[in-house]
C-alpha cells in the first residue's frame, strides 16, 4: 500500500491532493513508471523559481530635491525586488510614486503587469480606492459643502442603522453567492459602511470648473471594510498558493492563479467591491443633490486601487489612473486626479504610450511619511500651519481636529508633479477644479478611547510615582 510518507519520499509536496491521489494509486495498484506517470500528471506544478534579474520597469518620475531624490531611491529599489516575481511582464512609476511598506511592495504610484495572476498585495487594502465627480451647476459652493458635511461619515466604523443607507439587492445577492465574500461580517460592513469615506486622504471637496465655471463636488474613499475583509481573505488564499507554486516569492508578492476557481472567485469578488465602491460614492452625492435640489449635470469616476484586466495580463495599479477605455467598463468622461486640498484637481484625458502602459498618477503623492512630516514641522503650532496652508480656502476636519499630515505640505508639490505629467506625457489636463473647500477626517484618534485610556493609565502612573515621592520625603 503506498502512503503519504512514500510520496514524500519521491520528492512530492503535501498537500490537498494528497488524498485523492492515494485513494486512485492504491485502487488501482499503481507502482512504477505508471506511477510516477500518474502523480506527474495530478501532482502540483514544480516550484517556480524568482527571475534571475529584475525585468526593467519605466519610471516615470524625476527628483527635484535631495529627499525627493531618496523617495525615488527607495521605489526604485522596492520595484526591481518586486519585478522578479514570476509572474511579472511589465512594470511603471508615475510622478507621484513613494514606497508603501516593506522593500519589494508595489509603491503608491505603481503599476505592475502579470500574466494569468491576481496580486491582493499589488492592490492593497483599500481595494478600489477612487474618485466620483457630479456636475452641480449654478450651486453656491458654500451650501453644498454645508449640506454635505451634514450628510457624509468620516472616521472608523459605519452608519447607525437609522442612518444607512440601502443596499442594492444585486449587490447583496453577488455578495452572498461568492466565497469571498459571503460571511456575515462582509455582509454587516456592506450595510453599515454605505456612504462612508474613512478616514487618512480620502475627501469630499467642493470646487468650480476652470472651464464652465459651475460647482463640482469631488468625493475620494474607497471599499472601507468590505474591501478590507476581501483583501484579508485574498491574502490568505494566495499565501497558500504561494507555498506551492513560488516559495521563492516574497510573501506580499503572492499570487492566486486566474485558472484556478479561487481565481474565479477573486476576479468576480473584485467586481462586486467596484460595484459596492460605486454605489458608496453615488449614496452620498445624490443625497447631496436632492437636498440641493440641484440636477447633475454630469458625472464620471474612476478608481485607482485596483486590479484591471486585458485578456490574460492583470494590470495593478496601486495608486494610478487608468487612461485606457479597455480598463474601464462603464467609462462616462475624463478622469480625475487630485493634488492637495489648496490645489485644482485635474480633469485629464489621456492614451496608452510605451512608458505610461494606460496609466497616469492619482495624485501629488508624498515624498515623507506621515509621521516624518509631523516631525519636521517644528516652531509652529498645528493652528498656525493649518491657517498659512489652507488661506483662501474652506477647510474643515470632520473630527474638528486638525491633521496635519494632510496639509499640502505633507504632500510633493503640485506644479512639479502637473510638470511631469507633460514631460512624461502621460495625460493631457482638459479642465481644473478649482478649489473652494473640502472635508476631512482630521485626527480623529487623538479622542479614540484607547488613546484615552493610554492616557489616563499614563497619568495614573504619574500621579502614583509623585505619590511615592512625596512619602519618601515626609520619611527623611
């Protein structure tokens, strides 16, 4: 009788098929070459070893400065760990690229090409993370932002269940009927997060059109925690298969085949969250609308977090605009991509060139991580630096707490990523929204209760240690 240990023994990884596989060798009395015929042909794949080198990638950036130029560094080394993945073809860097966590992760600004794979860490958490524009005419840009700071959610968790918003039942039932993403918890976020932004750099801005002159309104979140649960999910599934088919492949670099049924799963789970993200944004600016009473007059979006498909090569766009058709289903105008609060947002158009691979930035993107920014900021108080950068304009934290990691300064300067765009002719800009003020979260952590009771546990402890002070003293 042949075992698990003899399969071992012939140099085969266990794994699910291990079972199968001995129940069809022991009833049938394979030995031999007719077995090892049998187990080369149902036994996984051999171990696809990292490419030898990098492929090369285009980069599409340019430094300015010395830290701009130690940013540059640091993705430019994260992407040619990163394009040695095996399942790799091709690679880009747009202007507003920085690194995005350990060396040899996709960074903001990335763009990596595979074939037959789907990369969850190449999309990120945030999966689907986008922009919507609506066209409000003649609206006074001050009622609309008043209006829509009554009705938008920033921060964690959802909506109280007087305040959701319904969810589309062909979204639910897609939800329900896909492994992915078909636990309560999935279906609980997708009730509870409808019509919420999160928090970090996501917005809701309000601005006029350079070219018309009417008020637009410009809302940027992504998937909140349905698009996080998937993403956790996805992770898992392709660390498994990552220890099969590439052990080699670091593990944020782990891939589920698109021929297998996860595969399936995961592509169609990706477009339920597009759906959802879409429907996120929608709640909130036609909520907006009616209580203006203002028609839209026109409406786009696009994402630029996600995971966009050309035959059998997956395009990962963590932090980039898709510019080519092919990649966007139900395309209605331009695209939209954002700089600062203080800054125009940029309505471009654009083609698919050598270097861009059908992509341009999402953004100004950041040249220091937000706590470094934090930390270079000395001499001034947050007041003081939130009036100097945000004179002219209606800015307001959610949380009526200043974040100043989400100031312009935080970000790379707008005019020299606009200037690179052209050099590296990646977009063309047909219109700019000017700014007139926007909403954010602002740091709503500084009243989460676990800060509190850090804090209060803090000065307990104070309070003991002067405490025992003052007793060692009345003793001397």
């Amino acid at each position: 009788m042949v075992t698990g240990k003899d399969l071992l023994d012939l140099g085969y990884k266990s794994g699910k098929w291990f079972k199968e596989a001995l129940e069809h060798i022991n009833a049938h009395e394979l030995s031999g070459d007719e077995l090892r015929a049998y187990l080369d042909q149902v036994g996984p794949p051999p171990a696809v070893p990292l490419l030898p080198q990098p492929l090369p990638f285009h980069e599409n950036i340019r430094a300015e400065t010395a830290v701009e130029q130690d940013n540059i560094d640091c993705v430019r080394l994260s992407m040619q760990q990163l394009m040695r993945t095996p399942t790799v073809v091709a690679g880009a860097v747009m202007p507003d690229a920085c690194p995005a966590g350990p060396v040899g992760t996709i960074p903001v600004g990335g763009v990596v090409a595979t074939r037959g794979a789907i990369h969850p860490g190449m999309h990120s958490a945030d999966i689907c993370c986008s922009v919507m524009l609506t066209n409000l005419g003649q609206a006074d840009p001050k009622t609309v932002l008043d209006i829509a700071q009554q009705i938008t959610h920033f921060g964690p968790g959802g909506r109280e269940r007087e305040h959701q918003f319904e969810l589309p039942a062909e979204i639910e039932q897609e939800m329900k009927s896909n492994p992915f993403l078909s636990s309560l918890r999935s279906l609980n976020f997708a009730r509870e997060h409808l019509g919420t932004q999160g928090d970090g750099n996501h917005f809701l801005y309000v601005g006029t059109s350079r070219n018309t002159g009417d008020t637009v309104l410009v809302t940027h979140h992504g998937s909140r925690g349905v698009g996080a649960l998937l993403y956790k999910n996805g992770m898992v599934v392709a660390e498994r298969f990552r220890q099969v088919l590439s052990p080699e492949t670091a593990p944020a670099n782990a891939w589920i085949p698109i021929d297998s049924e996860e595969g399936q799963n995961y592509w169609r789970a990706l477009q339920t969250v597009r759906k959802w993200t879409k429907q996120n944004h929608l709640v909130l600016h036609d909520t907006i609308a009616e209580r203006l009473g203002a028609p839209v007059q026109q409406r786009f979006w696009n994402e630029h977090n996600f995971v966009f498909r050309d035959g059998d090569v997956f395009y990962h766009a963590k932090g980039a605009t898709p510019l080519d058709p092919k990649f966007l289903p139900d395309i209605t105008g331009p695209r939209i991509i954002p700089l600062n609060m203080a800054q125009p947002i940029l309505i471009v158009e654009g083609h698919t060139t050598a270097n861009n691979l059908g992509f341009a930035p999402h953004g100004a993107g950041r040249n220091l991580s937000r706590t470094r920014h934090k930390r270079s900021i000395v001499g001034k108080t947050d007041e003081q630096v939130f009036a100097e950068e945000t004179q002219g304009i209606d800015a307001r934290f959610f949380f009526n707490r200043i974040d100043v990691s989400e100031l312009p300064s935080a970000y790379k300067n707008a005019e020299e990523v606009k200037r690179q765009i052209v050099e590296f002719d990646l977009a063309t800009t047909v219109d700019e929204i000017q700014p007139y003020g926007c909403i954010m979260a602002g740091d709503w952590e500084q009243d989460a209760p676990w800060r509190k009771k850090k804090l209060a546990k803090a000065e307990a402890k104070r309070l003991a240690e002067q405490d025992a002070q003052a007793d060692e003293s009345a003793l001397q």
